[in-house]
C-alpha cells in the first residue's frame, strides 16, 4: 500500500471531496485537466496488441 492510499483510508469522505475539489481546480487552472480518452484507449490497445505479440513470439522460440 503506497502512502496516499493510506492517507486517503485516514480522511473522511468529506475530506476527500475536498481534496479531489482542490486538485481538479488546480489542474484546470494550470490546463492539466483536459484528458484525451480516445487517444488514451487507443495507446492502451497498441500496447496490449504489442503485448500479445511479444507473447506469442515467445512461445513460439520456446
């Protein structure tokens, strides 16, 4: 368990919105908040297909 999810375990539900209010306002000023889904997915999708393929490549030289 890393440090944050301890201290997140410590803090009431309150307190967490708070923070996650805190943060989000914080990341939009600074232009951090936009997330591009569509890119992300497909990254996500390379990486697993690159991922099977070094699998199978593996195999197949075993």
């Amino acid at each position: 368990m890393t440090v944050w999810e301890k201290v997140l375990f410590t803090m009431s539900s309150g307190e967490i919105r708070t923070l996650t209010t805190t943060v989000k306002e914080e990341m939009d000023k600074e232009g951090k908040l936009a997330f591009d889904w569509r890119k992300a997915k497909r990254q996500k999708e390379e990486q697993n297909a690159l991922q099977r393929q070094n699998e199978r490549t593996a195999v197949e030289n075993d």
